[in-house]
C-alpha cells in the first residue's frame, strides 16, 4: 500500500495540500494584521466583521457545494472554490474602505466553502478506507503548520511590507493550485440529466444565514432578546421548517433528509460539532488567557496553541492502524478519551498558569482529536457510494463550522458574564484566569458531550461500512 507522493496518486495529494493551504494560512494570518488594517483605512468598529461574515460564507455555502459535487464532479467545483477565492483575495488586496473589504471578505468564504470539503471528499474518492487516515493526516498536516506560519507572515507582512500583502500572497498559491489541479487529477462522470433543487438551496442558503448570523452576532453586535437577535432565529426556524417541507417533494434535494435518519451518518455529524466547539473554545481563549496571566508574548502564546494542531497529524497518521483493528467507533472513543483530558488538565492548572503546562494539553487534546475527527469522518465516507459521498462530507464539515458558531456565543457568553461580575474585569489578571477557567469547563463538558455520541455510533467493523472499492 502506497500511501505517499510516490504513487500516482502522489500529484493530486499535493495539489489537494496546496489547495487546502489556502484556507489554512487564510485562517490564521489576518487576526495580526488587524491593528494595521484599522489604521490604514478605518472601521474599527466593523472590523470583528472580517471574520463573521467569511465563516457565515463559508459554512453557507458548503452543503450547496457538496450536494453539486455528487451531480457534476469535484474538479469544476473546487476549480470554482479556488478561482472564487483568488478573486475575493486580488479584490481585498486593493479594498480602499473596510466596508469594501467585508464584502471581499465574504467573496473569500464563498471560495473557501468549496475548496476544504471538495480537498476530503477527493481524498475520499481516490484512496481506500484503509489510506484515508494518513492522506486526512497529510491534509491536517497543513492546517498544523500553517497555525505557526499564518500569524508569522501576518506580523511580517504588516510591519515591514503591508498589510495587502496576506491577500496577495494568495494569489501565487491559488495559480499553483488550479494549473496542479487541472493537469493530474481527472475523473470520470457517467453524464445524466440531473433536476437542480432551485428552492431547497435558496430556502436552506437563507435559513443557514440567518440562524449563523444570530448565533454569531448575538450577545456581541446586538442583544440576545434585540429584535434582530429574536427576528432572526424566528425566520431562520421558520424556513427551515419551510426547507424540510421541500426536500420531502423535491426530486434531487439539495441536502438529502437520509443524511438525518442513519444512525451513523447522524451520531458523526454530533461528533463533528463537539469538534468543533472544543477547537474554538481551545483556540479563541488559550492564547489570551496566556498573555494575560503570565504577560506571554503572542508569538509564544500562539506556538503553545499550535501544539494542539501538532499533535492533531501525528495521531491521525496512526489512526488507520487502529480502526482497521478494533474498528471505527473504539478509536473514536479512544479519541475522545484524551479529548477530554486535555481541557480538565487545563482546569485543573488553569490557577497556575505556565506556557509549557499549556502546550502540554494542548497536544493531548489534538492527539485526541486526530483519533476522533478524522476516523468519524472516514467511517460516514465509507458508509455511501460516490454519488452521496460529497453530501455526507459536505454535512459533517458544516456540523463542526456550526458547532464552532455555537461555541463562539457560548463561550464569548460565560467569558463575558465572568467580567462583568468581578471588579477590574478584563484588566485584573485573577478575573481573566476565573473567566478562561469557566471557558475551559464548558469545553470539557463539550467534550463530554461528544464521548456520549461516540458512544451512540454503531458497532461496526470496516469491511461492514465499505460498501465499494475505492479507485484511483
């Protein structure tokens, strides 16, 4: 078994790692950049916008994606991910206002929503079940490196070039990426009339918008019982009442109400969204809990959190060894068992912060999730044939972006409750320990949550979910 560059399937790895790249390093190089941007063209009290409405893009649009991938192929669609992509980024690079760079932002995401399931789900096609774990392990091998390099080249950039540069830099990577892709990865599509579900995707589009754009803004840009907080999440209940209603009748729904009614598609796509959860919870309050305790520089705070996408790889590498022997449902637990380990480890020495402590759970808890994420993952690709295999992908990524929106206003809730009830709030070093202490309860209790469904999955053994050879 060949799993590596060398094969010949070697050529569509990497461009699958390029293309995966882009979101990776896209992810993690603006935050360092915002002071400079704010100062250059204004909006600071906009600008937490930058990141909302390229996740809203982005976990939008990834079902519509999935679904058109089972009807069309992969390549034209992750071919229209990276050229949306490269686009939104030329047109950042040059955005004169930051309301401009919003809406280039969202451009951006529209871009990103194709490229990361279109890179799994080709990963999925071309390689059996037992290959999947190190070419997922080889694609999180990326997303590790690049939590170090984004927010290097986002302070470089911004101190001695400018701060349109983490845009431009792009560019090189999406040309790289679209000519690799186009000249080694080919596939064959049996042509059939297909009949496009209009409304589903419109209802769905509006609905996924509204319901994220509550989660997210809420508690921060408006109120939770504003209006627009409660108008929101009516008319987002609303239609996807409306949304479920239309699939029932449509004859090729855009998201398949099947997906909801297996056992394992549905107890992995709960255990996306704990991941989901438990990743924004360690990443939005390990590094500020660290440079606010003990006066941590960014750059070291931020090398303590990339341990956690360290250990991430190492243990997915291994993952396949392990579900082809014991089976998908016992690593998932193993998994798990450090994912939780990881955030009580942090509680238990939240009180005595140091960065090597940090750093320490950080890699437990990715190790973990390298046995959790990744086999749940492979074992719901495995459970469907090629032509429901972009939708189930697709379903389980928008599950772990959602579970992150979640998080983000749970999480941002209890920090910010903690503040407002002790004196000196985010100034008195006690106060920041208390708060990320209470962040880090709730992400275990995530965890927890995400052991109950691993709990839930169905005992079965590879061989039983495979139900075709996968071709190269």
């Amino acid at each position: 078994m060949n799993v590596g560059f060398r094969s010949e399937r070697g050529p569509i790895l990497i461009a699958l790692m390029v293309t995966t790249g882009l979101v990776a390093i896209d992810s993690t190089i603006l935050a360092t950049a915002v002071p400079s941007i704010v100062k250059d063209i204004g909006g600071f009290s906009s600008f937490p916008w930058l990141f909302s409405i390229y996740l809203l893009a982005q976990a939008v649009s990834v079902p519509l994606y999935a679904k058109f991938s089972d009807m069309v192929g992969r390549k034209p669609i992750i071919l229209i991910g990276i050229s949306l992509f490269l686009l939104g980024s030329i047109l950042c690079g040059f955005a004169w206002s930051m309301p401009a760079l919003i809406a280039f932002r969202a451009l951006q995401g529209l871009g990103a929503g194709a490229v990361q399931p279109m890179s799994i789900t080709i990963a999925g096609d071309i390689y059996t079940v037992a290959e999947r774990a190190k070419t997922q392990a080889y694609l999180a091998s990326v997303w590790a490196v690049s939590s170090v390099v984004g927010p290097t080249l986002g302070g470089l950039f911004s101190q001695y070039l400018s701060w349109r540069w983490i845009f431009f830099v792009n560019v090189p990577l999406c040309v790289v990426a679209i000519i690799l892709l186009a000249r080694v990865f080919h596939e064959k599509i049996e042509k059939t009339k297909h009949t496009v579900d209009y409304l589903g995707a419109v209802t769905l589009t509006v609905a996924l918008s509204l319901l994220i754009l509550a989660v997210l803004e809420g508690g921060q840009a408006w109120a939770w019982n504003s209006v627009q907080s409660i108008g929101a999440f009516v008319i987002g209940g609303i239609l996807v009442i409306a949304f479920v209603l239309i699939e029932r009748v449509a004859k090729e729904p855009v998201l398949p109400l099947w997906v909801f009614s297996r056992r394992l598609l549905l107890t992995t796509s709960f255990i996306s969204l704990g991941v989901g959860a438990v990743l924004i919870g360690l990443t939005s309050y390990v590094p500020t809990y660290l440079e606010k305790s003990i006066g941590a520089p960014p750059l070291v705070a931020g090398l303590a959190l990339a341990a956690l996408t360290i250990g991430w790889p190492i243990s997915a590498s291994q993952a396949g060894k392990l579900y082809l022997r014991i089976g998908f449902r016992s690593t998932v637990l193993i998994g798990m068992t450090l994912a939780v380990l990881g955030p009580i480890l942090l509680i238990v020495f939240s009180h005595s912060p140091s960065v090597v402590g940090v750093a320490l759970c950080c890699i437990v808890t990715g190790l973990g999730m390298g046995l959790v994420a990744t086999p749940s993952l492979i074992a719901a690709q495995s459970s469907v044939l090629w032509n429901q295999r972009g939708v189930v992908t697709g379903t389980n990524l928008f599950a772990r972006s959602v579970g992150s929106a979640v998080g983000v206003a749970i999480f941002g809730a209890i920090a910010n409750s903690v503040f407002a009830s002790h004196p000196g709030g985010e100034n008195s070093v006690p106060t920041v320990i208390d708060a990320s202490t209470s962040v880090f309860i709730a992400v275990a209790i995530a965890a927890v949550a995400t052991v109950i469904a691993g709990f839930a999955m169905p005992r079965k053994t590879v061989e039983a979910v495979e139900p075709e050879a996968a071709t190269a």
